[in-house]
C-alpha cells in the first residue's frame, strides 16, 4: 500500500508540475507572438520612413562607428 500512495503522491506532483509548465510555456508563446508583431510594425515603420539598415548610403542620419580618437 504504502508503494500506491507514494506512486499517487508522485503522480499528483508531476500533474501539477505540468500544468504549471504549460503555464508558463502558453505565456511564453503569448510574449513572443507580441514580439514578432511589433518587430513587423517597427520594421514596416522604418520601410516607410526609407530606413534600411543595411544600407552603405550616409545621409547624415544614421548612427555610425567610428573610432575615438586615440586609437
């Protein structure tokens, strides 16, 4: 007997476990699904506005590197 409610006890830890992890796992996909929206949005703004980060072209408006001046 004593085997039977240590396997239940194990049984009902692990059911709870799992539910927990789906939790977090549907959250999760719920953040990413917000974060692969607004990285669209943000990349349609930029296209609008004529921004490509790949871009050689400098107009003045993009932020580039360049060497401080004691190197």
């Amino acid at each position: 007997m004593a085997d039977q409610t240590e396997l239940e006890t194990k049984m009902a830890w692990l059911e709870n476990l799992v539910g927990e992890l789906d939790s977090v796992v549907r959250g999760l996909g719920d953040e990413l699904a917000t974060v692969r929206r607004e990285v669209a949005e943000l990349r349609a703004a930029a296209a609008r506005r004529g921004d490509d980060p790949e871009s050689d072209e400098d107009d003045g408006t993009s932020m580039t590197y360049e060497k401080p001046p004691h190197y």
